[in-house]
C-alpha cells in the first residue's frame, strides 16, 4: 500500500537549513502509520511549482504562493493546509476546479493576533517607544513633554467583526471603551453579545479614537483605507494594522501622520514587505512597527502546527478537515472520490 504524501513548502526551512520557527513539532507527522512528508519547492521560489506537488496528497503551505498554475494536471493533491488565517496567497477557485480543499487555522490565531492589537494600542496611546528613547538617551527631564493617552471612555473601532475582531472586543473589556465596529456579514446578535454596536464603515472612522482592521485582504479591501477616510479619523486617533498591508493606502497614511492629521499608528503589516529602507513611513516617531510577526509566540507555532497536521491527518482518513475556506468543495465529486479511496486505504 502506497504511502499518503505529505508537503511542507520550503520557506518553513531557513537558508541554513534549519526549522524557521524551533519550536515546530513534527513529530505527529513522525508517528502517523503510512504517511512520508518532505519539503518542497526551490529555495528562495515566490511560488509553487507543479512539479512540486505532482506526488503529494496534502500540503501545508507557509508563505509560498499557490497560484492557477502551481496545481499539477494529474490532480493528485486534496488538501492545502494554510498556516495561519490569511489565504490572499492561494487560488480558491483553482483550489475548487483541482478537487483541493483549503483550510486554515482560525483556532490557532485569535487570541496571539488580539493580544498583538492590544500590545500596539498600549504601545501608541502610551508612546512606549518615544519614552524608551529618553531613558536611553538620558533625556529623563523631558518625560512630561510626552504624556500619552487613556483610554477609559475612548471609542474602540474596528473593521471587521469575525475571528479576532471579535478576540480583540474581549480582551478590551478591561479599558472600559465604547466599542463599535462595521462587518457586512455580522449579526446584531453577535454584536450585542460582546457589547459592540455596529455602524456604517465611515462611522468607524469618524467616531473611534482607535482604529483596528480586522478584515482579510481581497480586491474589494484592498486600499479600503484611503485618504478620503484617514479624513474622517479624528487628529488625536490611532490607526492599528495587524491584518493585510495593502488594505491600507501606506502613502495616504504617511501624509496623514506627517501633517499630523491622525496622532500615530500600530502596524504588524505594510504595503511592501519588506519596506524600502528608505520608506518614510520608518523615520516616524509616531508609529510603532513590527515585521509581520508580532503575533508569533511559541504557542501560536505550537497551535498552528498542531491544526494544520490535525487537518493533514483527517483527510488522510477520508474525514473533512476543520475550518475549510472553500466551502463548495464539499460537494465536489473529485474531492470526495480522494476521500473514499483514502478512507479505504489508510482509515483505522
């Protein structure tokens, strides 16, 4: 009996060779009867090659790109296995059109991305990093020129009300905020319940004292923060952006925190990553940064590792993975005929 084939994309390897993130544990991999795994993909490549995933029956795919081309015409692979929530790097119709389900990790996520958005608000509305200079530099007396921002009665906004928006309502308890938030798809119910109250969008932006995005990347968000609505933001709020860079428009925000027309902002995510080093937007002082990564902690790796490999392992069973993206798949007799023929194989 052949074995089920398992794909890790190669960027989960640095260029020594050695494991991205140490605390990954591959050993339910290991242990699993009748399954062999292996990396795949060149070294440094932005995209997946079909060659890469001709013999694979799942992948677990980090940052590579999964385009239309990337799927091989034997349409062997069933199962992507995305690190993390955001899949702006995968091709959902392609994924549906090969018999391939994609799956993420919402599970793993919601609370390190929340307490991330909490650590940039604290951050900003504190001006941790301004205060960090001054002790460094010796610029102690200058303390009382740098008074931050509390936030007892202030108004938290966010866009989005899914995953984390809702982690991020939770957590905020606490502050004693006002809470709003616009979400197309949220239900009142599910507003009412984490104290939240949903507005029109350009509500969001004219009302919070804080803006957190908390929407995925997709054509109709992408630069959903403009300079029209970066107007609307009041000149003593912050901006927080832990999702997807090019939601913002990064020019319009530089010019509005230049001009001083929004007080600072919190950013895990930019338009280009990495930046320019010469990106004004890294000159500021009244902006804190992180490289994507602010989330990442043994526990997230721990969590996300675990999700993915669970999802690896159910298909392999002919079972449906947890938390599949493109739902239609269910229904799809491709997919259910590589079910069948894995239950038939490898089920205990």
């Amino acid at each position: 009996m052949s074995r089920f084939q398992v794909g890790l994309s190669s960027d989960f390897l640095r260029p020594d060779g050695s494991l991205l993130f140490r605390e990954m544990d591959l050993a339910l991999l290991d242990r699993e009867p009748d399954l062999a795994w292996r990396y795949v993909g060149a070294a440094g490549a932005a995209t997946i090659a079909p060659a890469d995933v001709a013999d694979l029956d799942a992948l677990m795919l980090l940052g590579r790109r999964m385009s239309r081309e990337s799927f091989h015409p034997n349409h062997r692979l069933a199962l992507i296995a995305r690190w993390g929530v955001g899949y702006d790097n995968v091709d959902t119709a392609a994924c549906t059109a090969n018999g391939v389900a994609l799956t993420i990790t919402p599970d793993g996520v919601r609370r390190p991305v929340a307490v991330s958005i909490i650590a940039l608000i604290l951050a900003v509305t504190g001006k941790l990093l301004i205060k960090d200079r001054l002790t460094r530099q010796d610029r102690w007396g200058e303390k009382t020129n740098y008074n931050g921002v509390g936030l007892v009665g202030r108004t938290l906004g966010s866009i989005g009300l899914g995953n984390i928006g809702s982690e991020l309502f939770r957590l905020a308890k606490p502050f004693d905020m006002t809470f709003i938030a616009h979400d197309p798809i949220a239900t009142p119910q599910h507003a009412a319940s984490l104290g939240v109250r949903l507005v029109q969008l350009d509500r969001v932006f004219s009302e919070s004292d804080i803006v957190c995005v908390n929407c995925p990347l997709s054509p109709a968000t992408h630069h959903l923060v403009n300079a029209e609505r970066l107007k609307l933001m009041k000149p003593t709020a912050f901006l927080i952006n832990t999702a997807r860079g090019p939601i913002v428009d990064q020019k319009a925000l530089c010019a509005a925190l230049t001009e001083g027309r929004i007080a600072g902002a919190g950013l895990d995510v930019l338009e280009q990553e990495p930046p320019d080093p010469n990106d004004p937007i890294l000159a500021l002082d009244n902006v804190v940064l992180a490289p994507h990564a602010l989330c990442w902690t043994d526990q997230l790796v721990e969590a996300l590792m675990t999700i993915d490999i669970n999802a690896i392992l159910a298909v392999k069973r002919g079972a449906e993975p947890a938390a599949i993206v493109n739902r239609e798949i269910l229904t799809s007799a491709a997919w259910r005929a590589k079910l069948a023929d894995f239950h038939g194989r490898f089920a205990r």
